[in-house]
C-alpha cells in the first residue's frame, strides 16, 4: 500500500510538471524597446525616459551623463568577450541635449 501511494504521487508530480499555459508554452511578451534621446530634450525629461545616473560630469560646457548598459554582464564567470555599452548624453550650459551617442 505504502509503495502504491509513493507511485501514485510520483505519477501526479510528473503530470504536474508537463502542464502548459494557454498560449501552448510561447512566450508573446516582447522586450521594450528604449528610445533614443532627441536633441534639445531637457535633464528631466531624460531623467524620465532613463532614470538616474550615478555618473556626472560637470564642466564649463555643461554637463555629461554616462548610462552603463550591461554592467551585470562583467560579473559573469568567464565571459572574456565582455564590452562595455554605455549611452552618453552631452547637456550644454541650459541643461538641454546638446549631442548623444552610444556605445556599443
């Protein structure tokens, strides 16, 4: 009896473990796509679109904000093939895009 209900619960987990979704198992979700900053946009807007930064750089001109892309990838075991992306946005003296670009 004891081994009858052992395979009975066994069958009832692999059973379990092959149920699907509705969608047969497809995944239909699709990554956002993030758009790119228009010059003229202004620190708050960009701070909206993107959110903070912790690297600033002030300078007579203005300032540069630089968003690290994939820094989660550096601490990866044994990915030698690690670049880092950045997207970089140039502010002129009035705290609007004066020029952006990214690196990739």
């Amino acid at each position: 009896m004891k081994y009858t209900m052992i395979a009975l619960l066994g069958c009832a987990v692999l059973i379990c473990g092959c149920a699907s979704d509705k969608d047969g198992g497809a995944k239909t979700s699709q990554p956002q796509q993030e758009k790119n900053p228009e010059i003229g946009m202004t620190k708050e807007q960009v701070l909206a679109m993107y959110g903070k930064t912790d690297n600033i750089q002030a300078s007579s001109e203005g300032e540069t904000w630089i968003y690290h892309l994939n820094m989660g990838e550096a601490f990866i075991p044994f990915n030698f093939g690690y670049r880092p992306k950045m997207r970089i946005i140039d502010f002129d003296k009035d705290g609007k895009i004066a020029h952006w670009s990214y690196s990739n």
